[in-house]
C-alpha cells in the first residue's frame, strides 16, 4: 500500500483554478457562498490503493494539526462504491462544518488518475462535484481533496475551549442515497441530523506546535508511523477524535477490547466509575446483542453539556462527573446509554433526523438492561428517575423538525420509546424479545434501517396484540 505520507507530498507539485458556486437558495442564516479560488492541483502520480478488493467504502486522511492555530491541513483520499442502486451523474460531499461554526477551505481536489477535478459546486454544508462518467451501481471511483479546517473557540463536537479540542464530522464525506436524492438534512431544534454509510478509515495524524502533555483520544488502536499516529478504524459510520493537554488516561479491558477513559485530573475517580460501567455493559450487550463491532473503545470527559456517540468513542459532559455519587445519576446511566450507541448506530444505521427513535430509544432501552443486570434493587429507581417523574409525551415515530426544543424530543423519542421497547417485551417475553433483538442487529449491522425494517422483522414473531402496543407509542403505524 502507497503510504500517506506519499500521497501528501505527491499532490502539492503545480497549479491551477476550481471554479466554484454557491446555492442559489442560501438564506441569510446559512453560510456565505465561497469566492473562486485559486488552488494547487498535482501533476498525475498513483494514488495509493487497497490491497485487496474494498467491502465498503474507504476514507484515508493525512492531517497536519497545527493546535496552537486550531487548524487541521489535511489530504483525504475517497474511494467510493455506489451503494445506490441507481446511476450517479455527480457527487456530493457533506461539510458539516458550515453547521458547526468552523471555516472549511478547500484547496485542493483531483481525481484518482491524478487529472484536476475542474469543477466543485460550493453550496451550504456541500460540495457537488460532476462525475466524468456515469457511475453505475456498485462501480466505485477515486478522488482525493486538500483541504484546510480551522475550529471555532466554542464548546461542542466540533470546536475547542480551553481544555479540549474536538473532531466531529471533520471532513467531508459521501452521505447515503435514497431512490432519487442524497440523504441530506439540516439540523433541527435538537437531535442529530446527519445520515452515514459505513466505510474504512485509515487516519495518520501529525500535531505541531502543541505542549508536550497534549494526549489524543481517538476510537481505534494507535500506531507510530512515518512521523505521526496511525489509526484504522473499519466498519464505522464516522471517524471523531479529540486532543487535550489536561487529560489523564486510565485504561481497562473487556472481551479483549481496549477500554480507555480520557478524563480531566479533577474527576479520577469518576473517571474510574465512567470506565467500569462501560466494561460492564460492554460484556453485557455483547452477550444480549451480538459482538462489540471495533477494537477499543475511548471515553472522552466533555467540555459541552450532555453526552455524544460516536463509533469507538463517545463524549460525557463534566458536569456529570461533577455530580456522580452512587449508582443511580447520569454518569452511570449516560455511560451504559453511549456504550450501546455502538450497536444502535454504529453497527445498526438508521437516520437520526427522521427516525430518531431507532437509536435513542434502544440505547437508552439499554440502560434500563444495565441497571437489571447489575443493579436489580434499582431498576424501580432507574425508571422513575430517567423516565417516569418527566409524564413524557409525544409519538415515538416523531423526526426531530416536529419538535420546538430538547425537552419534547427526547420525551418523544427517548422516553416513549423505552416504554414501547418495554411493553413490546412484556408481551414477547424474555426468549422471544431479545432473540428479536440479536436479528435485528444482525440484519441491520453495517446497513441503514428504517422502522419498515424493525417491523418486518417483528413480523415474524406472530405476536397478538401488537397493534394495540404500536397504536399506543406511534402515530403513523
């Protein structure tokens, strides 16, 4: 396999101009329209390639981190298989980080017989590119960007403050296609909103100009290579990471993965709790689900509030280490919910804008799980404290976009559809429900599902009754 490295020195020898564009029907909230910009482009060279024939989709990122600037300098190489199963006659790339407040600059982009990309379309959180030749489905093609990323000082997934720098959906990538369009949403009142194929990432990551204790959590096993840090992630629906110069790390194991908490020195032994109970669910989930679906699993202390999954790796807000006594709270609770993110987004995709119940209500479905395998005395508690003292409301079937704010979402989603969860398996029982659950993750694992899917799969459980339990939680079933 052609190094990184190699591809970083390869596509910075000559120059020329990408036109660019913006959306017609921009609003004024919405990021301005970029000017055109002159670029760098190659002179043709051999992109680096698989080894072997790719199951998926493949993302490699070359990234030079300047951390005291907060910029990312990075080459993404992209191999694209056309999952869809339609002909493509362009591609568009989503860059969330118009959303998020970051500056995004492309610089760079070529096609992978090392020819200019001539054109690229620069509308709000996109890039369109128009594909050379029809894409069929199941081909594949090659292109490869350079592009500069420079955060905002402001807490979140993708920001820093000054204690954290954080790397959500950093760089741009193809999102899933239905019958006729891209699935692209904007953010709504709360929720997430993007949608993710899964893909392969190899990520070779050199940091400059940063203090010598700076530590980087990242979701996948770390190796020292050619000056930087290589990690190898497959099967993911998204590549996150974070750096921090106040972290102290403490590590564990569980059904041999890596388990590591990154946490500030103020909260060890909160830190220590966090880490336990994620082992513990872990080896629960596996024996409830199915196999754990990455190498290592990284906890990230957060410097926002609330919690945030991603594949191998998931965020805790400080404050819940701040208020952790006990059993009963919300680290517990929010590290047992993040822990089974891996399964019920990472291994199993559904889309969180329009069907935000897939995910949520089976992380924190989860919990609830957690709490009677290791704590039986306190599931009554678990209840009432997580669910019961909110009276939730609202359709578990809700997308986000029918909600004015997170209070409403997360009773909807969240709330109501661990009650559904649960009502469906008092009426399965013990056996048949979570024999329902290991088919469900293994028909929907690496795949997008949506509720059709859920239900046909139930289908097969002949239950009486079920109408009545989807009439009650549902409006559109």
């Amino acid at each position: 396999m052609r190094p990184l490295a190699l591809i970083w020195m390869a596509l910075g020898l000559a120059a020329c101009t990408i036109p660019t564009s913006s959306n017609t029907e921009s609003t004024a909230s919405e990021s301005p329209a970029a000017p055109e910009t002159a670029v760098a482009s190659p002179t043709p060279f051999e992109f680096s390639g698989p080894e072997k024939e790719l199951a998926r989709s493949r993302y490699q990122l070359d990234i030079d981190f300047d951390y005291a600037a907060q910029v990312l300098s990075v080459w993404e190489q992209i191999d694209y298989i056309n999952s869809s199963d339609g002909v493509l006659s362009e591609l568009l790339l989503v860059v969330e980080a118009d959303w998020q407040g970051a500056t995004f600059e492309l610089r760079d982009a070529v096609w992978g017989d090392g020819t200019a990309i001539e054109t690229v379309a620069r509308e709000t959180s996109a890039l369109l590119i128009p594909l050379k030749a029809p894409l069929g489905a199941g081909d594949s093609l090659r292109l490869a960007l350079h592009f500069d990323l420079e955060l905002a000082q402001k807490p979140g997934i993708l920001g820093y403050t000054t204690r954290q720098s954080n790397f959500a959906d950093w760089y741009p990538f193809v999102p899933p296609r239905d019958e006729t369009s891209w699935i692209l949403h904007g953010p709504g009142p709360a929720g997430e909103h993007l949608v993710y194929e899964s893909a392969d990432f190899e990520v070779l990551l050199r940091v400059h100009n940063a203090p010598e204790e700076l530590v980087v959590a990242a979701p996948a096993p770390a190796e020292v290579i050619r000056g930087g840090t290589r990690y190898v992630l497959t099967g993911a629906r998204r590549f996150a990471w974070s750096a921090s110069a106040d972290y102290t790390v403490l590590e564990s194991e569980a059904s041999g993965v890596t388990l590591a908490a990154y946490v500030f020195p103020e909260h060890l032994e909160a830190g220590q709790a966090s880490l336990s109970v994620s082992r513990a669910a872990l080896e629960l989930y596996e024996g409830l689900f199915g196999e754990y679906p990455y190498e290592s699993l990284a906890i990230v202390e957060a410097d926002f509030p609330d919690g945030m999954e991603s594949d191998g790796l998931f965020w805790l807000y400080r404050g819940f280490f701040d208020d952790f006594e006990g059993a009963q709270n919300y680290l517990t609770s929010l590290s047992a919910h993040e822990v089974a993110h891996n399964w019920w987004f990472g291994a199993v995709g559904n889309d969180p804008a329009l069907e935000p119940w897939l995910d949520e209500a089976l992380a924190l479905y989860s919990e609830r799980l957690y709490y009677e395998a290791l704590y039986p005395e306190q599931v009554d508690a678990w209840w009432e404290f997580r669910i019961l003292r909110f009276s939730p409301t609202g359709a578990v079937d809700s997308n986000i976009y029918a909600h004015t704010g997170f209070a409403s979402y997360v009773q909807a989603a969240y709330f109501r559809g661990a009650l559904f969860l649960d009502a469906l398996r008092q009426k399965m029982g013990d056996v048949a429900f979570f024999s329902f659950l290991r088919d469900y993750f293994e028909a929907g694992r690496g795949e997008i599902v949506n509720a059709d899917v859920f239900f046909a799969l139930l289908g097969e459980y002949e239950l009486v009754g079920l109408d009545d339990i989807v009439g009650e939680y549902f409006a559109e079933r």
